[in-house]
C-alpha cells in the first residue's frame, strides 16, 4: 500500500514538472500509468483532458468529459472549449450560459462564442465588462477583437454608440479601417480615409513583424490580409484595375487562411463579371471549397452564394443556374428576390418568357411585390410584349402607378404604340392622385415638369400652360418656368404673356455677371455658318428622331431603342423604373454579382508571430 502511495505521488510530481515545461504528450503517458493505479482518479483524468486541449486533439478531450459526467461540474470550462474549436459552436453557448459565477477565462470564451455566433450587440457588451474588470497582457487582444466587433455593428446599423478605439497597433489601426468601410454607405470621402489607415496598417504590420524577427512568409501573410482589405476599399472607389492587382498578388503568394482565398476569389469574380468565365470559375471553386462555412460570417457566405448563381447565368449552365438558386432561397430566405430573378432571367434567356413571369409572379406578395411586378415587365419589355407589360403596370394599385418612373414607363410604352391619348391620361390620373392626396410636393413638381414638356412638344400649348403655371405657383422665382409659360400664353393668350413678362428679370440683371471675355471667345460667337455644320434645321428644330419623316432602321439587338419618353421625370431611386434609362439588351433585367465581400474584415486575436504566451484550456 505504502509502495503504491510512493509511486502515485512520484508520478504526480512527475507529471506536475510535464504540465510545466508543456511537455504534454509525456504528461498524457504519466496521467496514463497513475489512472492504471488508480482508475477514475479526478486529478489525473483532468491533466490528461488538458493535455489533449493543448495537443489539439478536441475529440479525445471530450471523449474523457463524456464518458466521466462527475467530472463535468468541474470541467464545463473544458467541454465548452472542446465544442467551440469542433464548431458546434451552439452547443458550446449552451453549456456557457448556464454557468453561475463564470470566471474571466470562462466570460472571454463566451465573448468569443457570441463572436462566432454573430451575436455582435451581446458581444460587445461582453467584451466591455471583461475590459473594464482585467488588467493583465492581453489588453492589446481584448481591445482588438473589441474593434472588431464594432466593426459588426457598423455594418448592421446598430445603435450602439460604440467608442472611439486606440489605433496604436496595426490591429488596431485594421479593423478602425474595416469599421470605416463598413459604414459608409458608399461616401467616397471616407473611403479614401480607410484607405488611408489601411496603407499605415500595412506599413506598421511589416515594421512590426522585422522587429520581432518573424520571417518573409509569416511577414505576407499578415500583409496579405490588409492587402486584400485595401483591394476591396479601391473598389468600392471604383478603381478596379488596382484592387484586381491586388487580389491576384495576394492568391499567389497562396496564404494558408482559407477564409481570405475565398474572399479574394469570390472578388476577382465579381471584377470579371461575364468577361473571363473560365478565370471566374476557377476561383468560385476556391470561394465555395469545403470547410468555409466555419470560416466566413453568413454575410460573406450569401454573397458568394449568389455570386454563384450569377456564375452560373453567365456560363450558360441553365440546370445549374436553377438548383444553386433554389439553394440559395432555402438557405438564405432573404435573397428570395435575387434568387428567383436569377431563375426567371435565366429561362428568358431559353425562350421561356412566360414560365418566367409565372415563377416571378408566385412571389409577388407584401414587401416583394412591387420589384417582382417591375421585373416581370422588365423581361416581357425585352421580348417585345408590350402590351402584356402595359396591363401588369395598369394592374398596379393607384399609389404605385403613380410613381414617377412608372408614369413615365407607362407614358413611353403608350407612346410607343401611338396612342397620346392613354399617355395623356396616365400623366393627369397621376397629377391628380398627388394634388388629391398631398403625399409628395417633390414627385408632383416633377409630374408637372412631365406633363408640361409631354403636351409642349404635342403642341397642346393650353394644356401645358395649365402645367406651368402650377409649378410656377409653387416657385415664384423659376425663371425657366416663368419663360416657358409666356412662350406657352403667347400662342394663345398674347395679352397674359404680355402682362406676366413683366417678372421677367431686365436685360441688365442677366448680363451683370456675365463674362464678356469669355461670351466673345465662346464657339457661338463665330457666326451661323458654324452653327449649320453642327445643328441640322427641321421644322421646329426638334431632334432628328422625333420628327414626322424619321424612319429608324430596325435592330434586333437594340429594338426599343426608338421609344423616347418624357424626360426629368424619375430621379434617384425611381430611375431603375423608369424605361427611358432602362437597358434594351435581351434578356433583361441581367443579373450582377452583388457588391464585393469584404476581407475576413475584422481581425480578432489571430496575431502568429508573437512572444510566447501561456495557451488557454485549463489549470494544472
């Protein structure tokens, strides 16, 4: 009995001395012959779960959690851990939540779980609390991955008023740029300052990483994060030719980080766009290879999801196109939208016009409604069925017809087929809806301005004076408004016009500021005879392609070419409606690869050159 005491307790200060130089697969055989004196011993059996966590062998460690459940009171930490690094990541937030008391080592992984399970606003609140209770050397990795769940919470319009970080570490200095670019909105201004802080980052990194004596290829592969993030700022700035370079130089330097090879591909992809196919295929394999879908944000992973698609469309892989779509619905709900216009632009492209507006119509319902109906026009528009387009604009409700790009959809598509007076129509049920409702002083300004320019060139000049005068009345000091409605009254109402000419600014207010030097220099100045070269008289000088006689030649390839609808009348978001800037090309609408995907983004505590520091598991 005294001889199996001494043996256990040479054997445990054997193992102790193992635990502390980290020589864990010789601890693994010491806790191994103390559990074949003494089986189920707590202590032993805990080292050797330790060990296997240090040696990365998850499955092992939580076989032994398992198989012993007294040991878990004492383990919850380990087995949590053990899930977390085997990704299943939700039966590790199980355990986690239900610790009383959680020790920091046991918050920090939690943080880091709710990380993963892009719990941003929960982990932000985390981190905050584990910040302000710790003061030890992982200051630097805590604050790090704090900015980088900031960076989440840009990106999702959070309102959380997050702070103001240090920039003192390349890091640091990353992941302030990613937050940048994640909440822009497009504002270029503030693209050039992420870009900015990117190139600084790059700089510091490579400083950095010389002083610690880390090697050429430890060096680029942190550079190639950053390089990779600048790539997307760039073209987010539209500077294509720089962030391809860019992307390119970081694939073949072929970086272990699946997840950053994923996301350059998927971004040449989307450069390429239907130029370069077999290029784009190549790299979609890369973007879409096994065991990203642990690696990516869900972000990242639906972008290329449907870049996928849009792969497929342009690759002419019509049974492909169709089940990566489906795919894409069923597991992103919603990319429904993207995902079945893909489908019906698809089978338009195979002479199945019909079966597209019937798969668009299935879900066109609620908040969808509206974009399915105008794709459904879209595509008959770019088979030439006008007529069947025309019925599911007039099948709007009155609100929705009466929106600016559509009037003027509408308005073109009846002028197209001759008939003014349905054009006419549309334009004063639209008028009247907004004088009716008062919704929008801004569309009915603009329905105005349409119906003004829509009756003047039909030379219905008491109908456009009719106009005129309500845009004038909402602005007094239009000068352009007021000269168009004299010219109007002076064809039939010569004394009006002669009266309201008298608000037309003198000759001397115009000319005041006008530069002489420069009016004398100017083209015009030269005489008539240029002018001829460059303006061809017709009757009424209008353009050439609205004249009586015009014939245009008919082409396939760009048949609605000739129908010119009224102008000025959508701006902004309405101008995808509105058919005067809509594309002619067959099929349409054509689908886009959605906007890049960012780098793996924010960086959290991934740092691979750096002192050594005690790894995380558990205690001896």
């Amino acid at each position: 009995m005294a001889s199996k005491e001494n043996n256990l307790s040479s054997l445990y200060a054997e193992l102790y001395k193992q635990g502390q130089n980290q020589e864990y697969e010789r601890a693994l055989k010491t806790a191994n012959r103390i559990l074949s004196l003494s089986q189920e011993d707590e202590s032993a059996l805990h080292c050797k779960v330790v060990s296997f966590i240090q040696l990365s062998k998850f499955n092992e460690a939580l076989q032994i959690i398992n198989k012993y459940p007294k040991l878990l009171p004492k383990l919850e930490f380990e087995k949590a851990y053990c899930l977390y690094r085997l990704n299943q990541v939700s039966e590790a937030y199980k355990i986690i939540e239900n610790i009383q008391n959680p020790s920091l080592k046991i918050k920090e992984l939690k943080a880091q779980i709710l990380y993963r399970l892009e719990m941003y606003e929960d982990c932000f609140a985390m981190y905050r609390e584990i910040i302000k209770n710790s003061n030890d050397e992982y200051e630097d990795e805590r604050e790090t991955n704090l900015a980088a769940v900031c960076v989440h919470l840009a990106m999702s319009d959070s309102n959380i008023d997050t702070p103001v970080l240090r920039e003192d570490t390349y890091e640091l200095m990353y992941n302030s740029a990613c937050q940048i670019i994640g909440s822009i909105n497009g504002d270029k201004t503030n693209l050039t300052k992420a870009e900015k802080k990117l190139r600084t980052a790059e700089k510091t990194c490579k400083d950095s990483l010389e002083d610690d004596g880390a090697t050429e290829e430890e060096i680029e592969d942190e550079l190639a994060i950053i390089r990779v993030q600048l790539g997307y700022c760039l073209q987010l700035q539209g500077r294509e030719k720089e962030a391809q370079a860019l992307y390119i130089a970081a694939l073949k330097k072929r970086p272990d980080d699946i997840s950053l090879v994923a996301v350059a591909s998927n971004n040449v992809v989307t450069l390429n766009k239907d130029q370069n196919v077999f290029d784009s295929k190549k790299r979609m394999k890369s973007a879409t290879q096994d065991g990203l879908e642990h690696k990516l944000t869900s972000k990242q992973r639906k972008s290329i999801a449907y870049n996928q698609c849009v792969l497929a469309y342009y690759t002419n892989q019509g049974e492909q196109c169709q089940s990566l779509c489906k795919n894409l619905i069923k597991e992103y709900p919603d990319m429904l939208i993207n995902g079945v216009t893909v489908q019906a632009v698809q089978l338009a492209r195979e002479g199945k016009s019909k079966e597209a507006v019937k798969l668009l119509d299935q879900y066109a319902k609620g908040e969808n409604y509206l974009p399915i109906k105008l794709a459904c026009v879209q595509l008959l528009l770019g088979n030439e069925e006008k007529e069947d387009a025309i019925k599911v604009l007039e099948g709007l409700n009155e609100t929705e017809k009466s929106l600016p790009g559509i009037v003027s959809t509408l308005v073109t598509l009846h002028m197209a087929n001759n008939d003014r007076a349905k054009a006419s129509a549309v334009l004063k049920n639209a008028v009247n809806y907004y004088k009716k409702n008062k919704e929008s002083t801004g569309s009915l300004g603009k329905l105005w301005r349409q119906a003004a320019d829509f009756h003047l060139r039909g030379g219905e000049v008491t109908v456009a004076a009719a106009s005129l005068e309500e845009l004038l009345a909402a602005n007094p000091s239009d000068t352009k408004t007021l000269a168009q409605l004299i010219a109007a009254y002076a064809q039939f109402n010569p004394t009006k016009a002669q009266a309201l000419s008298k608000r037309l600014p003198s000759i001397s207010d115009l000319t005041e500021l006008a530069d002489v030097d420069a009016l004398e220099s100017s083209n015009w100045i030269i005489g008539m005879k240029v002018v001829k070269k460059k303006v061809e008289p017709s009757p009424g000088w209008l353009p050439r392609h609205e004249r009586s006689g015009f014939r245009k030649k008919r082409d396939r390839r760009n048949r609605d070419a000739a129908m010119k609808g009224t102008q000025g009348a959508a701006t902004g978001a309405s101008d995808q409606f509105d058919i005067t800037k809509m594309s002619t090309s067959k099929p349409s609408p054509n689908p886009r690869q959605t906007p890049t995907v960012e780098t793996s983004g924010p960086r959290q505590q991934q740092r691979k050159v750096q002192q050594k520091k005690k790894k995380k598991g558990g205690k001896w």
